[in-house]
C-alpha cells in the first residue's frame, strides 16, 4: 500500500494528466462507462469530489460535509475545465501536505483517516481518468503498482457499499470462489461468496485446496479496470465458470 506522502504525489500526476486530456477533447464527448454522462460531468463530479475531500481534510472534519458545498459552477471550455480541476487539485495538495495520515477525519469507509482519503483519491482519479481516455479513443496506462493496490482498495470499500448497493446484496452463494491473478506482478486474490456475503483474501488458495469456480488472469492493470467496470472480462483469461464472474461484474458495480 503506498504512503501518504507517495498517494498525494500520485493523485497530483493523474489530476495533471487528466487535464490535459479534458484540455484537448470537446466536453460533449460521451463517456460510455460512465452511463449517460459527457466529459464534461465526468470533470465536474472528480474536481467536486477533490474539493470536498479538500475541505474534510483541512478542517479535520469527524462529521459528514454536505457534498453540496463543493459543487462550484464548471467554465464552460475544455480550457477552463482543464484549469478548474487542476485549481481543484492543488487545493487537495495543501490540505494534505503535512498533515498525518492517522489523524481522524470522517469517511465514509473503514479507515476513518486522512491516509484513507489520500489512498481513496488515488484510485478515484486514476479510474475517473481512465474513463476520460476510453472516452477520447486512447488506452488507460495504470502503473501495476497502482493496479495492485487498488483491487483490494476496491474489494474493501465494496463490502462497505454493501448496505446501500442492491447489486452487493446479491454477492452471496454457499463458498464459491473467484480467482484473480495479476500475470505482471506476485499479486492475486481469492473472492469467497458466503450466505451473509462476500470476503476476500489476498493470496492465492492453499495448495491442497481445490481450484476456485472461476478463474481470471491478466495484467494487473486489466484485473483492475475489469473489476471496477471500465473494461469487459474478455480482456482476461477465464477458465471455469465464466457465469460467475459475469454474475460477480454484473453486481458490483458501485
């Protein structure tokens, strides 16, 4: 898991990169991963959620911040866009800079940290940006390191979901097990459905035990932006019941 000091660099590079891409598109461009939404929204919704994040960080807030009270009006070009949410993002650095990590802030998954947020950020944008590049045509580039955190970043924070997702209320089953295995880095991750939900391991199985129901293998990259709905899983290699994963993608999009 990256530090707090190595997630702020990170989430500053990908807010950069992400606005010189916004910069260089038409922000009526559809973003199909992101419903209905145009790069525009896509803009607006990461650069609010870095101002939100900017306030509860530097107050030290314990309590929820109504989210309205980032929601600044959006310029109407791509270059003020651009320079809307980089202004966003250096506001989010000077909360952060110096700030410990352990102190208590509210969130809205276990952590209750700053370094929950500064983890959080980093794959909020860096999947936000992957959405805006799919978006303009180009191929999303997560570094393996970022990819390998952020599966069980997002398996964690999909078990929070659970009591406010319909779809992660139908992650149940009676043991059945998905594999995922990054082809790029000694990282995988046994996915168990249980009567009261899911839990996940960060390992492989034991070698005595049977092989999982399903099986997904590929770069860690590609493991990550199929979990989180960005790519489709035939980006992958599935051997066994391919219907359980697609039951798996298909409800936990969150």
């Amino acid at each position: 898991m990256p530090t707090h000091e190595e997630c702020t660099a990170i989430v500053a590079a990908e807010i950069a990169a992400f606005a010189s891409t916004v910069r260089g598109a038409d922000p009526e461009t559809p973003v199909p991963t992101c419903g209905s939404w145009k790069l525009r929204r896509l803009v607006h919704h990461l650069g609010t959620i870095h101002r939100w994040v900017e306030a509860i960080v530097r107050t030290r807030s314990t309590t929820r911040l109504p989210l309205r009270l980032a929601d600044f009006p959006l310029p109407a070009t791509a270059e003020g866009q651009a320079a809307w949410l980089l202004a966003g993002g250096e506001s989010l650095a000077k909360a952060w800079k110096g700030a410990d990590p352990a102190e208590p802030v509210w969130t809205w998954g276990p952590g209750r940290s700053v370094g929950w947020w500064s983890r959080r950020m980093v794959h909020e944008t860096t999947v936000h940006h992957s959405d805006a590049l799919l978006a303009v045509g180009a191929e999303p580039a997560v570094p393996p390191a970022i990819a390998v955190d952020g599966v069980p970043e997002f398996l964690g924070n999909l078990r929070s979901a659970g009591r406010w997702s319909p779809g992660v209320r139908e992650l149940r089953g009676s043991g059945e097990r998905l594999h995922l295995v990054a082809t790029d880095a000694p990282a995988e991750w046994v996915i168990t459905l249980g009567p009261d939900g899911f839990t996940f391991t960060e390992a492989g199985l034991p070698p005595a035990a049977a092989p999982a129901e399903v099986r997904a293998e590929g770069p860690a990259a590609d493991l990550y932006l199929v979990i989180w709905g960005r790519l489709p899983a035939t980006r992958l290699s599935v051997t066994g019941d391919a219907a359980l994963l697609d039951h798996w993608l298909a409800n936990s999009a969150i």
